[in-house]
C-alpha cells in the first residue's frame, strides 16, 4: 500500500498507513497562509479490501461546515469522477471505499489540471473567432492567459469573465470549458448573434501557480486574489494587477467572476448590489439574468445564496463589486458547490465536472438576454 500527491495540484501528508484500515492523513496548507481544504492523492493499494482514510485535521480547515452532506470523488482514469462514501465526525473525515483496481485517485472534487487549461488554451485559438493573448507570468513563471472572442469594435459591448481565483475551485474552470464550447460552435446561433455585438475576454484559470500547488484559496505566495481588487501589485498579486490592467485597455460591460462554494449546495448568484454606484438599471438588468437562468435550467435558484450587502457597504476590494464600481457595469460572482445541488441531488456523482460544463454552455443564454442593454 502506498499514497502519493506528488503531482499536478496532488495535496496531502501520510501521517501513517501501516494498515488498510487506519491510514491517517492530512491536508497541507496553502504556501504562506493557514487555508487549507483542497486534497487530492493517489493510492495504491489491494483491490476489493475496503481501505478507511482519515483526514485527520479535516475539522480545523478553512471550512469545516463544508464537510457536512459531503462526498469525496474518485477516478481510476483520472476522466470520470464519482462520489464515495464519505464520512465527518465533526473533527476527521473519513473515507471508506474497495477499489476495483490496483491504484485510484481521490480529490475534494474534479481536479482541472494544468495540462488541460493549457490545451483549452490552445484548442480555443484554433477559432478564427478567437485571440489568444498573452497577459504575462505569474510569481511562479506561469503564464496568464486572456482569450479575446470576437472583433473588437468601439461600439461592441465587452463581456468579461474570470474563473478560478481560488484554484480549489476547479468547478470554475469546467465552467468555462463548456461556456467556451458553444461560445466558440458556429452553429450555435446564440453565440453567433452574441458575437455581432459583443466581445468575450475570458480568463479560464486566475490562478495557475495556486492551482498547480495544490492550493485551495491562495496564489503561490498565500495572497487571496479575491481580496486584491483594490490595489493589486506586481510582487503580490500581478494575476490581479494584469487582468485589471487589460480591462481598463478594453472596458467592461458585463463581469462574471466565477467560483465554488464550500458550504452551500446550491448554484447562486452575488451581486453588487453594496457598491456606491449601485442603480436601479444594474438591478433590472440583473434581475433579468437571474430570471432567465431560472427559466432554462433547475440546477439554478436565487432562495439561497450570501446574504446581500446594504447600500454603501459593499467590500471593493472583491473582483465583483470592485470591477462593478470602477467601470460601472453590472458584475456577478457565480457560485458552484463542491457538494451536491441539493434542488436536483445525484447521488453517484454530485456536483460535477460535466454539470458544471453544462451550467456554462446555459449562462450564455442568460448573456443574451440582457446583452442588447448592457449600456444606456
């Protein structure tokens, strides 16, 4: 028997694993900081013999309450991902599971690899619709990627869309896989009609050197980029201060700030509606959004969500509100679970990778209903 993470976005420490029925293990922190709750490990062990995995300092993650209803997912060929039977006593979790095969992966959910943003990349270019634009390198040398689809024009709109702040979240990134899927179809005449009017700049991945890292919230330095939107800095968070800098080159009409959520089961949407700038066409216009994703798809709702910032109280130096007020658009931060969606549960899979593919391909609808009046 024998446990590894010594791969892309792999994270945890083998605290002992002597017998398939007491391997202790732990999640290791984000590099200069105290989140942690992303893990993902291979083992190797006897098939059809139940192996019991505990994470033994699951309680004292950044989210402890995300454990709760919770399922870890599993993979043998690193494609298909299932949940697990999965356990929290209110300080481990434990995970309990017979493999059919000599070795298995586990993640706290679908991993999106690096190898894969970086082929999404290049497959997105072969578009003739498409520029791939390269923004510059992060702290760890990696590069930041800025896709730009259709024509730039004065009088188009632009629509931008970040995914991926927090790597752990890499519901974020299947998410723009399958926006960029049907953006990029041109046979889908939603996106075709979007592209005569408007100009999608999509960053798939925020945070590369985090996500290679094994990280769950923070940059290669343990800087929450979420938390950096204010005043954003080259030494810190230059993904932040790259990305602001190509908006204020191209303006912004529409922002989607793309993430998961530990705790809640639901799909949802934050808006802006702190921000000193806030109007009542922002409002309509969102309203709208919303009401159209209730319309096309049961994996969204607007019941739950995070409580909404009163007039003027709104924390500018988050993606969402601090683009909103700066360029004076309507912005949203949408909001996956890492669990399940609790409205349209599947007890096999959960929340998934290719849910989250789908609920991208749909917002794109969404898009299109407000896009004509994204100005005055």
């Amino acid at each position: 028997m024998f446990i590894t993470a010594q791969f892309d976005s792999g994270n945890i420490e083998v605290i002992e694993a002597n017998s398939v029925d007491n391997i202790q293990l732990a999640i290791r922190k984000d590099n200069q900081s105290d989140f942690y709750q992303w893990f993902h490990f291979k083992l190797y062990g006897e098939p059809g013999v139940e192996h019991v995995m505990t994470i033994t300092n699951a309680g004292t993650s950044a989210y402890p309450d995300g454990w709760k209803d919770y399922g870890a997912v599993a993979s043998y060929d690193r494609e298909n991902w299932f949940r697990v039977p999965t356990e929290y006593n209110g300080k481990e979790l434990v995970i309990r599971f017979a493999p059919d095969q000599e070795s298995v992966y586990f993640a706290y959910f679908a991993p999106y690899s690096y190898e894969r943003h970086q082929d999404l990349v290049q497959w997105a270019q072969q578009s003739i619709e498409c520029q791939h634009v390269l923004l510059g390198q992060t702290l760890d040398g990696r590069d930041m990627n800025l896709l730009v689809i259709g024509e730039p024009d004065d009088h188009k709109k632009a629509i931008w869309i970040t995914a991926r702040q927090h790597p752990g979240e890499s519901m974020a990134e299947w998410f723009v896989e399958g926006l960029l899927s049907r953006l990029l179809d041109d046979e889908d005449g939603t996106a075709r009609r979007l592209l005569e009017d408007n100009v999608f700049y999509v960053v798939p991945n925020m945070n590369p050197d985090g996500s290679v890292r094994g990280h769950l919230r923070t940059n290669a330095v343990g800087v929450n980029l979420n938390r950096e939107w204010a005043e954003p800095s080259l030494e810190r968070s230059p993904e932040v201060y790259l990305v602001l800098q190509a908006m204020a080159a191209s303006g912004v009409d529409l922002y989607l700030d793309i993430h998961g959520d530990e705790n809640l089961p639901y799909n949802f949407l934050a808006g802006s509606e702190g921000i000193p700038s806030y109007t009542e066409q922002m409002d309509k216009l969102g309203e709208q959004f919303k009401q159209t994703l209730l319309n096309i798809t049961p994996e969204f709702q607007s019941k739950f969500g995070y409580e909404v910032d009163k007039p003027g109280e709104a924390n500018l130096t988050v993606a969402s509100n601090a683009v909103a007020e700066r360029f004076n658009c309507l912005a949203f931060t949408l909001e996956m679970p890492f669990k399940d969606n609790a409205d349209l549960p599947d007890a096999d899979f959960g929340w998934s990778a290719n849910r989250s593919q789908q609920l991208g391909a749909d917002v794109l609808s969404a898009i299109y209903s407000i896009a004509k009046n994204l100005r005055d």
